[in-house]
C-alpha cells in the first residue's frame, strides 16, 4: 500500500489555503514554494541572499521531517522577484547544491507579496543522495 505523510509547519497560510508545506508518497517528496519567513519569529529578512538562506532553512527542516536531505532534491523550481536578484541568488544555490545537480528552473515572475524576494519548491526522491549517479554531458 502507498504511504502517503503530509508536514505541516504550522504558517497560517497552509491552513487558510488548505495545502502542506511537504507531501511525501512512498519515497517522492514534494516541497511546496516556501519564502523565508522564520517559523517562530514570522520574520522575512529584506536582504535577497538571507531571505534565500531562510528559505533553505525551511525546506531542510521539512525534508529532515521525512528522513530525507537536499543531498535528495531532484528538482528545484526557483521564484525570484526581480531579475537584478538572479545572479547573486544563483550563485547561493549554486553553492548548495553543489555536487546535487538537480534539474532547475528560475523564473521571475510577481511573488504572493512585495516583501517575498525569492520562493523556491523543490521535489526530492528518498535515498538519491545515496545512490551513484551518472552524468551524461550532451556534445553540441
């Protein structure tokens, strides 16, 4: 039978809106956007790259929820509020996850609110990070 958990955070946002911050089934794990609002103290810093630094934040502790790490994200989806912002955000992500390698998109589209610089919703598979992958480099 297919197990199915669902994380909440405890934002008033999942509640009003009716979603979780993550559902796993079996091993997929699927990261709902997050901003970076600290769960305690509600803050969103107004600094891009500690706003991005919050959001990982967040989504580590809702992957370490279900056993799992951003060593398993395949998948990163990436909301980012002005362009200008790309380049230093980027090279933040790129840090973490240097070596993960997951298949990406950034966009720049309007957030849910002005004071959102940066959204990210990744999905992950349980254990990827442990297995070996290959990497297959396409010749122009």
């Amino acid at each position: 039978m297919t197990a199915i958990i669902k994380v909440k955070s405890g934002s008033i946002f999942e509640e009003k809106a009716s979603y979780s911050r993550l559902v796993a089934v079996d091993n997929w794990i699927y990261v709902s956007n997050t901003v970076g609002r600290h769960p305690i103290t509600k803050e969103i810093p107004e600094d891009v790259i500690d706003q991005t630094a919050q959001v990982f934040a967040n989504i580590e502790a809702a992957l370490r929820a279900v056993e799992a790490s951003l060593n398993d994200v395949v998948c990163s989806r990436v909301f980012i509020q002005s362009p200008e912002d790309v380049p230093s955000v980027m090279a933040f992500i790129g840090e973490k996850f240097r070596g993960i390698d997951p298949s990406s998109t950034v966009t720049c589209p309007p957030l849910g609110s002005t004071v959102y610089r940066v959204e990210i919703e990744v999905t992950a598979y349980r254990g990827a990070g442990q297995t070996n992958a290959t990497t297959l480099t396409l010749s122009q």
